[in-house]
C-alpha cells in the first residue's frame, strides 16, 4: 500500500451537545486527488479545521506524513497548505503583500519569496493590480489569492475547502490543471466541493461524511459498485451521494406542498 | 397567483417600511443580551434625551425673551442653530458604520412617489429631525407664552422650515451615500472628522487670543447670510411679531423657494436611485496592463535582526497602521495632544516664575497620558486581524513570534511620540529637573514591559473584532477595557508612590534607581512571558477565530 499522506483515527470533535464530527476513521494515500464531500452542516469545515490545526479535537489521534498533529504541530505545519473556510486573508494587504508574508512565514528566504510570489500573481491573473488592497478585490480573485497563498511553500499536503466557489470557468481550468499537475508529483490534495460534478472530475478517491459520521470511502469505482446503476449506463456521483446521503430521495421535500408555485 | 396579489397603495407601503424598521430595531436589541450592554444604552438613550430636553427649556426661553423683549432680529439665531444641528449631525455619523439602506428597498414593486416619501419619513425618523422637532415645538410655545398672536405664523414658518431641513438633509445624506460608499472616501472622510475633532481643541486658545479682532467680521458675516434658511425663518417670525407683513411674506416665500429647489434635487438623486445606481464597492473590470517589475529592494536594516517570521508580523503591522484611518490618528494625536495642553500651561508659565512643583508633575503625567493612550490598543490587539488571524495558526510558526512582532511595534511607535513629545514639551514648558526627566524615563520602561504581557494576555482572552474606518457600532471588548483600567490604576499607585518617596526620603535621584530596578524586573517578566503565552495562544485559538472570522 502507498504511504499515508492523512490518517486518523476515531476523530471527534463536540460542540456543547452538538457532535460535529463522530469517531472517523479517514485513510488517504500519499499523491492522491481526495474529494471530502457531504451536506450542509455534515463536518466538512470541521474536519478540514481539525486537520490543519484550526480546531482541537475533542477526541481521537490524526497523523498526518506520519508526524502526530498533536506531537508536532509546527513540523506538520510546514508541510501542509490550506485555503480554509473564509480564506483566512489580511485584507488590508496587498496580494503581493500578502505572498511576501505567507512565504516568510513559512521560512522561505527573501529571493525565493519574491520570485515565488510573483509567478503566482501571474499564474492567478491577479498581477494587474499590484496595488490594489485584498479588501478591494473580488471574491474570486480573493480565492485565486488565498490558493497562492497556500502552495507558496510547495506543500506535501493541499486541504481545499471549496476552493472553486466563485472563480471564473478561465481560473478554476487553470486552477483543475495546475492540482492535478501538484497531485501527479505527489502532492496530497484534499478537497470539499459542493460541486459533485468537479469531484467526479478531479478526484480518484472520495469519502462522504453525514451528520459527523463517515458514511462512506474509497475509491470511485469502489463507490460505484456499491451503488446499483442502470444497465449500460454509468453511475455518476451524484448518484452515488443522494444514494447515500438522500436515502433516494426519501428526505425530499413534498413538492405537491408547492401547488400554488407549480 | 394574480388572484391573490393585492399591490398596497402608498400609504400601505409607508405603513409596511414601518414595521419593517420597528422589527428591525426589536431584533437589533435581542441581540443584546448582555445586561451591561443593555444598561449602557439605556443610560446613553437617556443621557441624549435629557440634552434634548434640557435644550428645549433654552430653545423655549430664547423665544419667549426675544419676542417678549422686543429682540427680534435674534430669533434668527435660535433656527440657525437648529438648522445646523439638523444638517451637521448626520453627516457626522454618515461614515462611522452601516445603518439600513432605504435603496434596498428597491427590490419591491414600489412607487417613485412611494419610494420619495418613504425616504422623507425616514428622514424625519432620525434622531437629529426629532430633536429639531422638539426645540421647534419649544419656540412655538415660547412664542404663544410671549405674544400669541404670533404661534399660527410660527407654526406655519416651522412647517416650511422642517420641510426644508427634511428635504435638504435628505439631499446630503443620499449624496454622502454615494460617496461613502467607496471604502476609501469612507476612510478619507473618518480622517477628515478625526482631524476636524482635534482642530476643534484649538478653537478656544485661538479664540482666547484673536477673538476681538474677530468680531466686526463676524458682524460682517451675519449680514450675508440674510438670504439663507436661518435668517429668512427668523425674519418671517420676526414680521409676524412685529405686525410686518411684508418681511413675514418675504421670508416665507424665501424659505418657500428653497423647500421647492432642496425638494426638486432630491426627486432627481432619488429618481437616479429609483432608476437603479451601482453603489458597488467592487472595482470595476479593467484591462490588463503590464505589471511594473518589483523593485529588488533588500530587507529594511532593522527588520535583517529579527526572525523572519517577526519581521513579517512588524511590517504587516506597520501597513495596517498606515492603511487604519483610526489607528492611525490615534497614533498621531498624543503628541499634538501634549502640544494643545502645553500651549495652555505655556501660557501660565509666562505669568508663573520659573518650573515650580505642578510643572515638574506635568511631565510624568503627560509622559503617563501618552503611554496611556498607545497601549490601550495592545489590550485587544487582534481586532483589526479579521479572518487573516487563521494565518497565525496555520504557519508553522510559535505565538510569540506574533506577539514580538506587535509588541516591536508599538515600542517603536511609543519611542517616536516619545521623542516627539518631549521637544514639544521642552520647546513649550522646559524640561524637568534631570532626576525627574531621568526616572520619568524609568517608568516608562517598567509601565510598558509591565503592561505588555497583561495586553497580550487581554487580547487573547478577550477579543472582539473592530473594522476598519468604522466608529459606529464598534465596540470595544468591556472586559479588555476594565482591564486596561485596573492595570492604569495599580501602575498609577505605584508609580505615584515612588515619585513621592524621593522628597519623603530627601533623595531626587531615589525614583529613578527604583524605577530603574522594576524596568529590568518588567523587561526579565515581559521575555518569559512569551512561552506561556503561546501555550495560552494554542488553548484560546477557538475562541479568538470565533471572535474575529465572523
């Protein structure tokens, strides 16, 4: 088996009474294109949270290249890049800024920073506004912004939380290419998206988590034999995710409620 | 589904927009839950309305002297006053914060006329209007205790004089409106208050020595302003007193025309509104230019002695200082604070013989006031941060190096006002005796490292998120204030204490030596306190992201 790029074991994080996140048990293999999907308020953000180090677990052990998170936070760190929930940007900065700092923070010397920081801006078409604040940009340029931020180090480990919401169709292909080119030199990446469609594209391995739990994990063709499909056709993943987290459609709501709509 | 829709008239609108905001404002209180919070804005809602009220009884009394007393020319005084306050006050608190936009409204199938009253009724509903109101009401009153043959004229000038001032303020603020919607003119017109405010401290020693001088063109002035609202309201009520018809006429037609133009601009800045303006704060799309090449400039000298992660943390610092209207000015303000308040005791030297005792106190105290001042910010230190906070805990990196980076800061900024203070202070009152000067040095020392590590600790334990180029609705964290408080209070105490052991003990130099053994204790205290902060850092991080990712 390839080495493990994440693992954890019995994950758990509460909130009060709440259980955001119950006892999961995630593997994913060094190099690969993992999708994190689930519903609204299923514990994605939560998970991404605990992974990289935003958010204590209440219980349960994460390694992740094989270093403990809780042991060695700053080791983990350094090898690891997120976009989180919100982007986590200094939005009085200017992209630029923002590079300089992020690629400092993370050790890298001052030529190397530069160099790096400008090829990214370029790469992200954010370059034409070198003095522009963050603030003042769009909110897809603050995710094209945020990403660039986040692989400035050249990370061993990418978590992606919805990291296409509200990037232009031109970006988000140039943004498909250049992970998939990070995940052939084995980079883990590890992505949310609620955009199933993206997911199918991109990722060889997937998990579903629903109501804190895992409810599902492996490969796409793992999935989908689980899944009974039409004869000759093949099952999406959309398929795959309402059988699962949908229960077929059963917790759809009653359209004939709608009669004065329809 | 046209079966069951019934579009409500204007009236219904109005009536709907109401309970709109009644709805709006009982949810904006349920939000504050906090007992304190909720005393707090009574106590204020209350403070405001004795003003109002209190200003009523002058309003009331002005109107009844001067028609009693036969000061008729003077009522002009009373309406200039209002309508300066009518118009003034919203503009003053049109930038610090967002309140609701009437435009929203917009998605509705409303009325251009329904949309015009609505925003004339917001108009009147604001807090300015009905003051306005009040002191109108108490110049009608007034007038019917003086001459009551009067109050119909009053009143009907007053229905002129509120429709105006509603139409013109209303004018200003959908014009500020479109200003301010710009982050940056936001910021501009912040600063331009703040700077407004300090001028405003300079009125009275400047009046104190050209005020004489001043007078006749004051006189001048008051002439020329015989066209405009104030004085055309005052000659109107004037006429009517003094049985002059003609002057009542003319300044009601005056005051007439200018309900007319006010209320022909506002139809056309609404209409504007109505037909759909973009206020965006989004820049709009331009197209590609060449990007300069970055200038190779090498690391600032004094950030190659600092890790780089500090030295990041001190000059992301620095950009935000420079990029937060309000900071910034509160950077800038001690000093010119110091220079407003030795101009005043520079002026008592020179009728008081040489530096006596309040003189040589003045310094540690204005020493204290500054240090004062630039740390209180220290105690909620990641307010400004936002969501950028989760870059902290995301780099591999310890807390301390966040914290040495701010607290560099600070120190630099405090060592600059510093110098800066003590040439105003020098230059303007002469500097204190060297045993003085030298301990007040000391405890400067021993008040920051002191402080620090109680700051950082406030900032971690009691965040709240503050934006930028904001006022209203910006609320301090009350814990890290009543913090900041108790620690002014102990270091006062102690600091007064050892002051004063130096003539208990006949020995000047015996509060600096004091002083100079707890600055290095404080410095030792403040470096060891760096560890245990990060620990606190990694233990706190879901609450200070809680507090300022929202």
């Amino acid at each position: 088996m390839a080495d493990i790029a994440i693992s954890t074991d019995k994950l758990t994080r509460r909130f009060g009474a709440l259980t955001a996140v119950d006892s999961i048990d995630l593997q994913v293999a060094a190099g690969q294109f993992f999708g994190f999907l689930g519903p609204n308020g299923a514990g994605k953000s939560t998970t991404i949270k605990m992974l990289t180090g935003l958010l204590v677990p209440t219980s349960g052990r994460m390694q992740l290249l094989g270093l403990d998170f809780a042991v060695h936070p700053v080791e983990v760190k350094r090898q690891i890049g997120v976009v989180p929930e919100g982007m986590g940007l200094f939005e009085r900065l200017t992209g630029a800024e923002y590079l300089h700092f992020v690629g400092r923070m993370y050790g890298l010397d001052l030529p190397t920073t530069r160099q790096r920081s400008e090829e990214l801006l370029e790469f992200m078409q954010l370059a034409d506004r070198p003095k522009s604040l963050i603030a003042d940009y769009s909110h897809g340029m603050q995710k094209k912004l945020a990403l660039a931020a986040a692989v400035i180090h050249g990370p061993r480990i990418l978590f992606l939380d919805e990291p296409f919401e509200g990037v232009d169709a031109l970006a988000a292909g140039a943004l498909k290419s250049l992970l998939g080119r990070m995940a052939e030199r084995g980079v883990t990446i590890f992505l949310t998206s609620h955009v199933l469609e993206i997911v199918e594209r991109l990722c060889s391995h997937v998990a579903i988590i629903h109501q804190g739990r895992l409810v599902a994990q492996g490969s796409l063709e793992e999935l989908r034999a689980g899944v009974p499909s039409e004869e000759g056709s093949k099952t999406t993943l959309e398929q795959i995710f309402l059988s699962i987290v949908g229960q077929g459609g059963a917790e759809r709501p009653q359209l004939e409620e709608l009669s004065w709509l329809l | 589904m046209a079966a069951v829709t019934h579009f409500p008239g204007v009236i219904g609108q109005i009536r709907l927009v109401a309970a709109l905001r009644w709805r709006l404002l009982r949810n904006a209180m349920r939000r504050k839950n906090n007992r304190l919070d909720l005393i707090g804005l009574l106590l204020s809602e209350i403070f405001g309305s004795l003003l109002v009220l209190g200003l009523c009884f002058a309003f009331y009394a002005g109107s009844y002297n001067f028609l009693s007393r036969g000061h008729l020319n003077w009522i002009a005084l009373l309406y200039w006053g209002i309508f300066v306050w009518w118009q003034l006050f919203p503009v003053l608190v049109a930038g610090f914060g967002a309140s609701f936009e009437f435009r929203t409204l917009l998605r509705f199938p409303l009325s251009r006329s329904a949309f015009y009253i609505i925003g004339l009724a917001y108009g009147l509903a604001d807090v300015s209007a009905l003051a306005s109101l009040c002191w109108l009401l108490s110049i009608t009153l007034g007038a019917a205790a003086a001459q009551p043959h009067v109050v119909p004229a009053t009143l009907l000038v007053n229905l002129v004089f509120v429709l105006m001032n509603v139409n013109l303020e209303r004018l200003i603020g959908s014009w500020l409106e479109r200003l301010l919607a710009r982050r940056r003119t936001r910021e501009l017109f912040f600063a331009l208050f703040i700077l407004s405010m300090v001028s405003l401290q300079f009125v009275s020693p400047l009046i104190e020595r050209y005020g004489d001088a001043l007078r006749p063109w004051v006189r001048v002035a008051y002439q020329y302003l015989a066209p405009f609202p104030g004085s055309l309201a005052g000659r109107a009520v004037a006429g009517a007193a003094a049985n002059q018809y003609g002057d009542f006429f003319l300044g009601l037609a005056g005051l007439s025309f200018y309900v007319l133009l006010f209320a022909a601009l506002l139809w056309v800045r609404f209409s504007a509104q109505y037909r759909g303006e973009e206020l965006s704060e989004a820049p709009a799309p331009s197209r590609l230019i060449p990007r300069a090449m970055a200038k190779e400039t090498g690391e600032a000298a004094v950030l190659r002695f600092l890790s780089p992660q500090v030295a990041e943390v001190l000059r992301k610092e620095f950009y935000y200082l420079l990029r937060n209207g309000f900071s910034f000015f509160l950077v800038i303000m001690p000093p010119l604070f110091i220079l407003l308040f030795t101009t005043q005791v520079g002026s008592l030297r020179h009728r008081s013989s040489g530096f006596d005792l309040p003189h040589a106190s003045l310094f540690p105290a204005m020493m204290g006031y500054l240090v004062f001042i630039l740390i209180a910010p220290a105690y909620n230190s990641f307010a400004y941060e936002g969501r950028g906070v989760q870059t902290y805990f995301m780099a591999p990196i310890r807390f301390r190096h966040v914290f040495l980076g701010k607290n560099l800061l600070f120190v630099f900024l405090l060592a600059l006002e510093l110098v800066l203070s003590i040439v105003f202070f020098a230059y303007r009152v002469g500097l204190p005796p060297a045993p003085r000067f030298v301990a007040t040095l000391a405890a400067i020392v021993f008040s920051v490292a002191g402080q620090l590590p109680i700051a950082n600790w406030s900032a971690l334990n009691f965040p709240r998120k503050l934006n930028f180029g904001q006022m209203r609705g910006q609320r301090q964290s009350g814990m890290a204030v009543l913090t900041l408080f108790g620690v002014q209070i102990v270091l006062g105490g102690i600091g007064a204490l050892i002051l004063f052991s130096g003539r208990w003990f006949d020995n000047p130099w015996l509060p600096a030596e004091a002083f100079a053994g707890l600055a290095a204790a404080a410095l030792a205290g403040y470096f060891a306190s760096l560890d245990a902060l990060s620990e606190l850092a990694e233990k706190k991080k879901e609450r200070l992201l809680e507090a300022l990712c929202r």
